[in-house]
C-alpha cells in the first residue's frame, strides 16, 4: 500500500479534536477509577468505545460531508480512499489506546491509587487489570469496521442503506448485553478464547465487507 502523506495528514487532522478529548477521558478514566478495571463488568467502557468509534466516523468517515465528498470527485480512488480512512482511524484509535495500555500496564495507575484513595488492595487487584487494554483494543477492532461499514451503507443510493445502520445497533446491543452478563463474569478461559476468535473472524468479515461496498457501490455524495 503507497500511503499518500497528504490525504492522510488531512483525514487524521479531521479526527484530532475527538482523538484529544477521547485520549483525555480515557486515560482519566484508567487513571482515577478506584474499582477493579475488568472487561466482564465494564460497561462504562463499551459506552466510551461506542461513542468514540461513532464519532470518528462522523469526522472522517461520511462521504456526505463537506470536504470527503470532494475526495471522491477529485483524482483519489475508491481502494486509496478505504484504505487511507481506515489507517486514520487506527491511527486515532492507536492515540487513545496507547496511553491508556501505559497508564494500566506502568506504575502510573498504581501511583495514583495508593496517593488519592490509599487503596492497600491495589497491588492485589493490578494483577487482574492486565488483559484491560486488550479488551479495549479488540472491542475497537470490532467497532471500527462496523461503523465504517455502517456509513457506507447509508451513503448509497439504493435501498437498503439502513441494513448497516440496524446491524450496528445490534452489535452494539449484544455487545453490551453479552459484556454485561453476570455467567461471563466467571467464564472459563476456552469460552472467553472463543468470544475473542469470533470477535476476530467477525471483524475480518466487516473490513472484507466494507471494502467490496466501497469500491462496488455508488456514493451518494
């Protein structure tokens, strides 16, 4: 893939806004909250990643808006312009997801917790905070792909566009319903692997998914 600096500096500029505010309340979030940080409970988190995914597709993703829609008309094909959007999101998702990994992974959660809540159970409790990001950075995998295929559907111009808008609402509740249910909190290692392979598998079918609408359907610009 030749990554064209320009076009990708554009797109990234379009998402910094949401990229610092996300970086600032995520890490905040990481930093500062004194329960136990774990993906079977958290629903805060989802929250965070569903909004923030939904926000940089409304940065950068829409054909529809202004500047994007002038991508299209204007020398830059359908691949460059899909790949391009999809390495700026993961560039902005990479903004967020990387400090917060230090912030989980470094002293500087641990700090934090001992000098604002005296908390003398963290150094118990970190042990089981560890798999945390890499919860985060496979719920992105999963929702960024979706979203992206969500728009793509709705800025086509024959029926059926809302197909990606429902089934966005569906992974989002089943996700949260699913994340959220009380037997997986105490889910065996072989049930939780298997969540993570068809996370992995249904994300692959989005980007795969998303590309051949792309570059086969017309845009409504």
């Amino acid at each position: 893939m030749t990554i064209n600096r320009a076009l990708l500096v554009w797109q990234c500029r379009l998402m910094l806004p949401v990229t610092l505010v996300a970086m600032l309340v995520a890490v905040g979030y990481a930093a500062f909250e004194p329960g136990l940080l774990r993906w079977q409970k958290d629903f805060l988190a989802l929250l965070f990643i569903t909004i923030h995914g939904w926000w940089l597709v409304l940065s950068v993703g829409r054909p529809t808006s202004g500047g994007v829609a002038f991508l299209y008309g204007h020398g830059f094909d359908r691949d460059t312009l899909w790949k391009h959007t999809l390495l700026a999101s993961a560039l902005a998702v990479g903004a967020v997801w990387v400090p917060v990994a230090i912030c989980v992974w470094s002293p500087l959660r641990g700090a934090v917790q001992s000098w604002l809540y005296d908390n003398p159970e963290f150094s118990l409790m970190a042990p089981l905070e560890t798999s945390y990001p890499w919860f985060l950075l496979l719920a992105y995998s999963v929702w960024i792909p979706m979203l992206h295929y969500a728009w793509i559907r709705e800025a086509q111009p024959f029926r059926g566009g809302s197909s990606g808008r429902w089934l966005a609402v569906a992974l989002v509740v089943a996700s949260f319903t699913i994340g959220n249910a009380a037997p997986l909190r105490q889910a065996p290692p072989w049930m939780i692997n298997s969540f993570v392979v068809a996370a992995l598998v249904l994300s692959g079918m989005l980007l795969l998914a998303g590309r051949r609408l792309h570059r086969d359907l017309e845009v409504r610009a």
